[in-house]
C-alpha cells in the first residue's frame, strides 16, 4: 500500500520561495561545538535549569541538554549559549 505524502500550504510556500526551515518552520538551530559548547537559536523559553542538565522549550518540541557542570553563559531573546561537558542532546516532541 502506498503512503500518500500530504503536504500544507506552509511547507509548499516555503519550498517555492526556497526559504530556509528555521525561518519557514520556526525550527530550532542548534550548533554544537565539541562536547564544550552548544549554541540554541530560535528557542522559546528555558523550562529547566540544573548544574547537570538543562530543559529548552521551542516552538515544534523540547530540547534536553545534558552533562557535567553546565553553565548558560549568556542568552537573550533569540540565542542562547551553553558550556559545560556536554553528554547528550535530546528532542522531546
């Protein structure tokens, strides 16, 4: 039996107009240096916030951070960046 893909009118505007996902989206960037730093773009708010793991609300799911001595060295409202000994990066939908 064949899948059949449907497609909405946000994903076929934005495949037209080759916009990228984090704009057509609202997907979350998220950059990761090594296992030292992480850097999120585009995240809603922070949930949780503990020395060993870190709990990020965005606009499609959560993002679970977690390590050893983590540290939010800065965030503003459209980026935040986080160091520490990074274990695991975790997408909760």
């Amino acid at each position: 039996m064949k899948k059949i893909k449907i497609t909405t009118v946000r994903e076929c505007l934005a495949d037209l107009l080759e916009l990228p996902g984090d704009l057509a989206y609202h997907g979350c960037i998220i950059t990761l240096i090594g296992e030292r730093e992480i850097l999120l773009e585009n995240y809603r708010s922070i949930l949780e916030y503990r020395s060993d793991h870190l709990l990020v609300l965005t606009a499609n799911g959560r993002i679970r951070i977690q390590g050893v001595s983590l540290s939010v060295l800065y965030y503003t409202a459209l980026e935040m960046k986080v160091t520490g000994q990074i274990t695991s990066v975790l997408y909760e939908i």
